[in-house]
C-alpha cells in the first residue's frame, strides 16, 4: 500500500493505455479504467502485475459509482485520476469518413445535434461525473493528482486567431466540448486550490490513435509523455496548468 494507486480512465487502448503502461514502469499501481471489462483484462494483463482492470463507463453513473467502491474496498484511497477517455465523434467512423472529409459535417450548420450531445456527454459530463465520485477517495491521499487530459483543439485563445492551426476545424463537437472541459476542469482548480489535491490539464497533441482516426502527427509514445509528466509532478509542483510536451504552456 506504499505504492501510489492511479486511476486512468479509457485506459484499454491509445493515449490512455500507453499511460498506463508507463505509470506502472514508474511504480505506480494502475487501474485500467475501460468500458468493456474484457478488454480492460485484456490491457491489464499486458501492462503486468502492478496493473488491475475497472469496467468504468463515464457515461453510466452507476458504473462509476461502482467502480469508486470497488477501489474504496481494494485499496482505500486513490492518489492519482487521469481522465483520458473521449471521444472525437460518433458518425466520422460508421460513415468511413476521414477527418478531413468529416469536417463539413461538423460545422455549426450542419452538426448533428445527437452527435454533439454523445461527444459532450463523454468529453465534459463524463469528467464531472468521474470528478465527483472519485473526490472523497482522493481526499483519502496525502498528496492526490487530477489529470484531464485536454486538447489545443479546445483553446478558445488559440482558436480565435485565424492563423491557428485548428482555427478551421472548431466546431460545437469535439473542439467546443474540449473548451467546456477546461471550464470545469477550471472550477476543480477553483473548488480544491487551498486542499493537497492538485489539478492540471495536459494534452496529447494530435497523435495517431483511434480518436484520430491513426492521422495524428505523434506517436501513442509521444502522445503519452506530457499525460505521464503532469501525473508524476509532486505536491509541491504548479497546479492549474495547461501544459503540452515538453511543459510548453497551452493558453486557455
């Protein structure tokens, strides 16, 4: 039990499980979040001993809440939250689209509207709700983290120049979800900066795994490195950062 547990959410593939893997080669006990159980086993088993499967659906309040117990009853307390799981779409895939091709479906005249619900649902409620039942095991820690795991794509500082290279491609979906998400991710920092718990945002980049479609500039290695930096920093590290490879500031 001297080893610090860490939850990471969307754990059983891309970004997160790359996490995962490197947290628990740091000596960290990981808790592979998935929302299909048998593949959570599946990521567990290949990270090693130190890792362990939790069927956690951000969606389902119910899965969440019985995942917060099952780790309350194995291990007491949670030290570090990595909230990775998201999602970029839910028709660019079914439709064969590429991201490009995808972009005129996007716009805010022609969004589907159950789309930007389901991307919101995960990208933002889901973080709330996570937040909100992992909080009191969190509070359990000498030194608990949180981790959101963010995007450039939602920088609304960023955006609004048009030279941007994402200035283009905000939308009400993916990019718009990412900015509500550093709003809350926000108000943790607000609720929690006088507590030991410390929150910060980190971003991937645009690394190639699923949610992108494999047309990301980084690799799933690359793309991890600022998650797994931001999630070993200290008690005694900044908080409230938006930070990208290698602690370069992102603007809000």
């Amino acid at each position: 039990m001297d080893k610090r547990i860490a939850l990471i959410t969307g754990a059983n593939q891309g970004v997160g499980f790359q996490v995962a893997r490197e947290l628990a080669n740091h000596g960290l006990t990981v808790l592979v979040g998935s929302r299909n159980h048998s593949r959570g086993e599946a990521a567990a088993k290949e990270i090693g001993s130190s890792a362990h499967a939790v069927q956690l659906d951000v969606t389902d309040r119910t899965s969440i809440a019985e995942a917060a117990c099952k780790i309350d009853a194995q291990f007491g307390r949670l030290d570090v939250l990595v909230q990775n799981a998201g999602i970029f779409s839910t028709r660019r895939e079914n439709l064969g689209l590429s991201l490009v091709d995808y972009a005129p479906l996007a716009l805010p005249s022609t969004v589907s509207l159950d789309e930007v619900k389901a991307i919101w649902e995960t990208n933002v409620f889901g973080v709330l709700a996570v937040y909100q039942e992992m909080l009191p095991l969190l509070r359990k820690s000498e030194a608990g983290s949180i981790v959101n795991v963010s995007s450039a794509m939602g920088s609304l500082n960023l955006n609004v120049d048009p030279d941007s290279p994402y200035h283009g491609m905000f939308g009400p979906g993916y990019s718009a979800s990412k900015a509500a998400m550093n709003a809350i991710t926000l108000s943790m920092m607000v609720e929690l900066e006088n507590t030991p718990i410390k929150v910060r945002l980190a971003s991937p980049a645009f690394t190639r795994t699923a949610l992108t479609g494999f047309t990301g500039f980084e690799t799933v290695e690359d793309g991890a490195r600022e998650v797994v930096r931001v999630a070993l920093l200290g008690p005694d590290e900044p908080a409230g950062t938006f930070t990208q490879w290698p602690n370069q500031t992102i603007p809000w």
